[in-house]
C-alpha cells in the first residue's frame, strides 16, 4: 500500500506536495515502526529530494529503528548535509544499542564537524558515560552544560541526576534534585528511579509524596518505579500503590501492567497478577515472560509452561528473555524433555548464539541431563561466552562429579581472558566444598588474595562455609574477624555448619554475634537457632527466639514453622508442636516429617501413624525421614506386623530404597516381637555390610528376651567391627545378671578391665535461666552437689515412707540424668517442668526414680534420650515402662 502512494506521488509533479507527502508517510512509519516506510527512500532519490535534509533524518530513525544501528550508519555517512537532529540521531541509536564508546566517538566527531549539541544529544552522552563508566567525561559535560546555559534544562537535569545515580553517587544526584527547582514529572520520576537503585526505599516513597504535594502528576513510569521500592516495603505498600494508579486514572500501559505483575508475583499473589494481566488486552514479550518468571517463583510450574504455549498461539515471538525464563522453569522442574523442546525452538528462532539463551540452556542440560557433553556443545556455539557462561559450566561439571575437569575449565578459563568474578569463584569454592576437594580450593584461596576478591562479601562467606564444613572452625572465624562487613549469611553459615558439627552450644552464641554487628536475624538464621536449641534442648531459648519470630513478622516462613514443630516435638512440648503446624498453610514433607518425629519421641504412637495417613491424605509424598519415624513409631509401639507392612511398602508402593538405618529399625522392631532370628536374617541378607549399630540393636533384643546364645553370637559378630566398643561387654554382663549367669557377668567384665575398657561416663545437662548445666555419672564437681545429694537421699527417705520399693543399684544413685533432674527440681518454679537431656539410654533404677518422684510433688518431667523422650506425670510415663 505503500509503495502504491509513493507510485502517486512520483506521478504527481509538484514539488511542495511530493516533499509533504513522503514527510508524512515517513513520519507515519517512525511513530509506528513500520519498516515499510523504507519503500520511500527510492522516490526521495528519483524525485532529487536526497538533499532534504527533514526527509533524510526522517529516513535515518527509521532505518536505525527498523533495520539496525548498521544500516543506519551506512545512511548517515551518504547525507550530503548534516544538522544536530542528523548527529543526534545516529548517536542515541548507538546508544540504545549498547555501543557507547562508538557513541562516545561520534560525539567527538560531532564537535570536530562544528556543530553543537543540543539537550537531547547531552542527554544520550550522559548515558553512555554512566554505563560505560566515564565519571570524568560526564563531569565535563556537565561543565559545558552550564557553560552552555543548559543547567535549568529539565531533559539534561534527569541525565545528569541518573548519571550520578549510576555511579552510586545519590546524595549528588540529590543535591542536583534539590537545587534546581521546577521539577517535571520525568525528574521527579529519575529522582525516585535514583532511590530505588540505591535502594533507599524511604526516600523514593517520600519523594513521591513530596511529588503529589508540589502538584506534579506522576505518570505509568513513575508508578513503575515506585513498585520496584515495595519489593521490600511488603505487600500492602504495593496495594497502596495500586490504589494510588487507580485513583488517579493513570492509563494501563503494558509497563506498568509487568511491573504490577513483578510485585504481585513476588508476594506470591499469583491470582492477582493474572488479574491485573487481563486488565486490557495489551501483551508484549516481557509482560508474558514476568508472568512465566512469577508462575516459576510460586513453584507453579505448569502454569509457566501452559503459559508459554498461550504466547506461542497469540502469535508473539519468544525473544532471549522469554526463552531464559522457560528455561530456568525446565531446570527447576528437572524436565530434559521439555528443555529439549525449547531449545529446538531457539534454533528455530536463530537464537542459539545468544549468550543469555545459551547460559540458560548450559544450565538447564547440567540439571536435567546425565550427560554434561550436551552443556559443553551448547557452550561452545555461544559466540562470545561471557563469565556467566563459563561459571554455569564449571559449576556443572562439578556438580557431576567431575571435579578435576571443572578446575581444567577454570583455568582455560583465564587463559581465555575473561577474569572470574566473585559468584564464579564462590560457586566454584562451594562446588569443590562439598566434593572435599581441600587442595583445589586452598589453591583457589590464593587466587582470591591474589586479586583482592577476598574482600568481596559472597567470595568470603563461600570460603567461611568450606573451612566450617571441613570443621576448621578456627579457619573459619579468622575469615569472620577479618571481613569488612558481616552479613546474616556470614552467621547463618556458621551457625548451620556447627550444628551440623553437633556444637549446638556454639551456634547459639552466634545470636550475640549478630547482635554485637548490628545484623538481624532472619529468617534463615532463626531457622539454624531453632534448630541448635532443639538439639540441646533448651526450650526456654527456643521460646525466646519463637517470640522474636512472632513480633518481627518471621512466623510466615516455613523455615520457621517447621522449626518451631521441630523445636517443640524435642522438647516434649507436642501440643505446641501442633499448634506450631497448624500456622503452616499447606504443610511441606519437612514440616509433616516434623510432627510425625515429635508424636513418635513423645510416645503418641497412634497419633504418629494417623498423622502419617493424614499427610498420604494431603498429597504429601512420604520420603526416607518420614519412614523413619514410622518405623520407629512401629518399634516403640511393639507393633511388629504393622511395621514390616511398612518397611516393605517403601520399595512396592512409595519407590523409596531402605538404607541401613531403616534396616536398624527394622531388627529393632522384630526384635521387639521376640523375632530374633528373623531379625538376625535380616542383617545376613541386607544389602549393606553390618555397622555396629545395628549389632547393639539385635543384642539389646537379646537381653530383652533373654536369648544368651544368639547374645553371644551377635556381640562377638559386633566386636570383630569394633573391638574397643565396651557397649557390647556391658549389655552381655547385664543379660548375664539378669539371667542368674553371675560368673559369666563377672567374667566378662574381667576380660573388659584387662583390655582396659570403660565405659564412656553419660552426660545430662539442664537449661536454667538462659545457661546450660552439664553432669557427669558420679561427679562431685558442681558447687551445688552437696545439695544435690542431700535432695536425693530425701527422697529416698520418702520413698520408703509411702512404701514405693525403689533401690538404687551401684553407680545409679548418681547417674547424670538423676543430678540433672534434681538440680532442676531445686531451681525453678514449683510448676514448671523440667527438661533434661541425656547423651545415652536412661537406666531402669533411675527411670523409676523419676516416676516416683512426679508421684510425690506436682511436677512433669521430661528427659530425651537420643530420639526418644520419657515425659513422667504423677507416677508414669510416656513410654508406658
């Protein structure tokens, strides 16, 4: 149609109408971008118009908009005469192009020609400045324009508020804002974008108010920004500026619907999003692609997927964003077949030697497929692989076990010229860390002193994590002292590390260590100390980090729901525990494993195995944890054939392979049935060599049942593994006693004083207000012992007053647990319960002291031994023995 009208106007011969009507048309197609508009460069030359100097900087933004900055090029270079508009044009062309230092040597071209810039080609150097990091070429722009009289311009006001922003320099940006006044809606809007990259999200909220009070309206961009600010401010600031775009009827531009799509899509308002998406019928590649980004984030990922294929029917082409997002969906879904799928459509497309494309299919084949060769062909047809792309490789080939391989590539790598950053390096460091590889990451320490990343926070606390997972806990606290600035990673790393380590103690120190750095505690570090006081066992901090967590708002993160279910299902708290799960909107395997444990170590065995059909109910698929605490439940339940039916449905029903903790339980629950020698079949045939474990298991049902020949066989079997293990002559001399085989106990224990064992002294400890008290079997340390066994001896006495036959036997009248408990006794409130920790199985005389004791006074008692907790209320206990 077109080329039709420039057929009319050729055949028309009146100057003045052919000039107007070819400036219309190009015109026209600038506005719209239609490439077509091209058509009219053919009669411009035949109708000598090639000199109109209008038509040919018309013709110059449509062939740079259309055709590219190349193209473009060639046009300006032919122009027999050139104006500011001309030199303006070609240079914000590059410029949006991303070639700033063509740009730059344009500009001096432009001034070596003579002709003087106006605003709006300041404004384009301005910008090339900031991203390619000139600071002191742009502060002399800025020189000349005030020279030039420009400084009251509102155009180059915004350039220079934004160059200075870029160069994290706000407080200048600041005082520009401030001191010229006159503000229009686009500097207000740079002034509030400048805050929002500081991120000094007060301030851009303020300005915005300032903005409304000084009678300026902000427009859809505006309201863009602002919304970038509400990432942290939370949700109801980001209605608030909803609110704020439809009370003022700003117009609902495909911008501003992405950004509201972003913000929904971040506080997992995923209905929202789409709502506000459908809003108008406008869709552009980004607004899709944040909608695949959001449904990705919320987990969601077949609605991504079902998305994706929606903007193929309407017709939108995919561009290298698209396609990064999809991508990134097939890696976190762990789908080979669908990312094969899209990168059949990135060939199609000729986006195959996009870097961003091919990162993001390097790092989709590293996840999904077996074979890292199909990530090292996609690496090398990327044209021109950039740090990210050679970091995604390496951690790939690490991940895949091919560790000496990932360092080969690191160092061709540098030998290729491209310098790792700081997320190469600790992605590296972390990688290496968990295939132990010491050597290679002490000679990647070097490189970083070497090149000063080691004063980069990520590249510090990656190093702080391997050393604390090595357990060079001194390595990792000298990193700590000589940091710059700490972070709540920095803690939490520790503190996850040392619980790990089991040195629950120390990560819990780590809260004065955030304190004393001025860091809060998140929601990830609450999580570590959760963890660290339910290990220890001390409920009164875990109480005090669970009202932390209530009134800084953490108590919406599953991490630390489940936490506090955890924290409270070891604590012998259960009720707790189960209000704590009830926070939990749709309950994780993490937190039904939680629940599950803490019913089964508190000995609510039907209340574990209901809550486990609860969960198959919710959809929750069980795991390995999960049946361990089944299993566990069957074993302490005496429920023999229920936990065969079990144990033989991880394989048949749930494809879940049983490892050699699931086979400990397994004997442990036929040998509660009295099945020893199925039990003893069982560890013949399993598909795992025998650990000591799982011996002591087989000859404590031994002792139950009081089968001395298979006894026998079974602690031999286990002393051949570990001939030092004393476990194995106690638990032999106590079925010997049991039995009346007297000379058989005292023999043994001969034969255990001549190889010169002993017995590991238990250990019991007791939180009182805020510090934890260790005991030790028959330990006399303490200041407060004399007390200790004054209160003991008492009871004693009042035992034998309500005629409760209670005996003492040997070392028992001071084991740990019995010192702990009445410490306990003796330092808190008349009603308050007390926990005690034990390192190892409470014993029979002092399991009945306790019971006795809580039928003397009104307290509950509660002590853990490993896994299991014994709670004792008025004369029982938990465990029914």
């Amino acid at each position: 149609m077109l080329c039709k009208a420039a057929n009319r106007v050729i055949n028309r011969n009146e100057p003045t109408f052919l000039e107007e009507t070819c400036s219309r048309i190009l015109s026209f197609c600038n506005s719209n971008s239609l490439k077509q508009g091209i058509s009219v460069h053919s009669p411009v030359i035949k109708l000598g118009l090639h000199h109109h100097l209008y038509l040919n900087n018309n013709l110059l933004s449509l062939y740079a908009k259309c055709f590219g900055v190349n193209k473009a090029r060639h046009f300006f270079d032919e122009m027999p005469h050139k104006d500011v508009v001309s030199w303006t044009g070609i240079l914000s062309a590059y410029v949006k192009n991303g070639n700033h230092d063509t740009a730059l040597r344009v500009f001096d071209s432009m001034l070596i020609s003579g002709e003087s810039p106006n605003e709006f080609t300041l404004s384009s150097v301005l910008r090339s400045c900031s991203s390619m990091g000139e600071f002191d070429y742009g502060t002399c722009i800025q020189g000349y324009v005030i020279k030039e009289g420009f400084d009251q311009n509102p155009v180059l006001i915004s350039g220079l508020i934004d160059f200075y922003s870029k160069f994290g320099l706000v407080t200048e940006a600041s005082n520009l804002f401030i001191t010229k006044g006159n503000h229009d809606t686009v500097t207000w809007t740079m002034m509030i974008s400048s805050c929002v990259l500081a991120q000094r999200w007060v301030q851009a909220l303020q300005l915005y108010v300032d903005m409304v009070k000084a009678g300026v309206a902000p427009n859809e961009f505006t309201f863009v920004k602002l919304l970038g600010a509400c990432s942290v401010h939370g949700l109801n600031y980001g209605k608030l500026v909803h609110a704020h775009i439809l009370l003022r009827g700003v117009k609902l531009n495909v911008v501003l619907k992405t950004a509201l799509v972003n913000m929904y899509s971040r506080f997992r308002r995923m209905e929202d999003a789409i709502k506000v998406s459908n809003l108008t019928p406008e869709y552009d590649t980004m607004l899709w692609t944040a909608l695949i980004s959001g449904f990705a984030q919320n987990s969601m990922f077949r609605k991504a997927v079902s998305t994706f294929h929606a903007m193929g029917v309407s017709g939108i082409i995919p561009n290298n964003y698209m396609f990064s997002s999809i991508l990134n969906v097939s890696s976190l879904m762990l789908s080979l077949a669908l990312g094969q799928q899209v990168h059949s459509r990135v060939v199609v497309t000729g986006l195959e030697g996009d870097v961003s494309v091919g990162n993001a299919l390097i790092n989709m084949y590293v996840k999904c497929s077996d074979n890292v060769e199909d990530a090292l062909r996609v690496f090398r047809g990327i044209s021109l692989p950039n740090v990210v792309s050679w970091t995604s490789l390496i951690a790939g080939f690490a991940e895949h076990g091919l560790q000496l391989d990932s360092f080969h590539l690191f160092t061709e790598m540098r030998e290729a010229g491209i310098e790792p950053n700081s997320f190469t390096i600790s992605s590296i460091i972390r990688s290496f860390g968990a295939a132990k590889l010491l050597p290679q990451i002490l000679m990647l320490h070097g490189h970083v002193v070497k090149t000063n990343l080691h004063e980069d926070i990520a590249v510090q606390n990656a190093l702080v994590d391997f050393y604390a997972e090595f357990g060079m806990l001194n390595d990792a606290w000298q990193i700590v002292d000589t940091m710059n600035r700490r972070d709540a990673i920095t803690y939490t790393t520790l503190a996850s590390r040392m619980n790990q380590m089991g040195h629950h103690e120390s990560a819990l120190h780590i809260i004065t260590d955030m304190k004393n750095d001025d860091i809060k505690i998140d929601e990830f570090s609450t999580a570590s100390f959760l963890s660290a006081s339910a290990d220890l066992g001390t409920i009164m901090t875990g109480k005090q980090l669970h009202c932390h967590s209530v009134k800084s708002g953490l108590c919406k993160w599953f991490s630390v729901l489940n936490g506090l279910v955890n924290l409270y299902g070891k604590c012998g708290c259960i009720h707790d525990a189960q209000r704590a799960f009830g926070e939990i909107g749709m309950p994780d395997i993490f937190s039904w494993n939680g629940l599950i444990s803490g019913l089964t170590s508190n000995g609510y065995i039907p209340s574990a195995l209901s809550t486990f059909d609860d969960m198959k109910l919710s959809g929750v698929k069980p795991d390995a944890i999960t049946f361990l605490s089944i299993l566990s439940a069957c074993s302490n339940g005496k429920l023999t054939d229920l936990g065969l039916e079990h144990f033989q449905s991880m394989r048949e029903i749930y494809n879940i392979e049983p490892q050699l903790d699931h086979y400990v339980h397994l004997v442990d629950i036929l040998g509660q049935g009295g099945r020893l020698e199925e039990a003893m079949e069982v560890i013949q045939t399993m598909p795992f060599t025998a650990n000591t474990s799982i011996y002591k298991t087989l000859l404590r049902a031994c002792k139950a049942h009081r089968n001395i020949p298979l006894a026998e066989h079974t602690a031999k079997q286990g002393l051949e593994l570990d001939p030092l293990d004393p476990a194995f002559y106690i638990l032999l001399t106590n079925l010997y006693q049991d039995a009346g085989r007297h000379y058989l106990a005292e023999r043994t224990l001969t034969v255990m004083k001549e190889k010169q064992l002993r017995k590991n002294p238990s250990h019991s400890w007791v939180e009182i207000r805020d510090k934890v008290h260790v005991f030790v079997a028959g330990e006399r340390s303490h200041p407060r012992t004399n007390e200790i066994y004054e209160q003991i001896e008492s009871f004693e006495a009042e035992f034998k007053k309500h005629g409760y036959l209670f005996q003492g036997i040997g070392h028992s009248y001071y084991h740990s647990e019995k010192l702990a408990v009445v410490f306990g006794l003796l330092n808190t409130p008349s009603k308050a319960p007390i926990y005690v920790i034990k390192n190892s199985n409470i014993c029979r005389d002092c399991h009945n002291f306790m019971k006795f004791v809580t039928q003397l006074i009104d307290r509950e008692i509660i002590v853990r031994e490993g896994n299991r907790l014994h709670s004792f209320r008025k004369g029982e206990c938990s465990c029914r023995g």
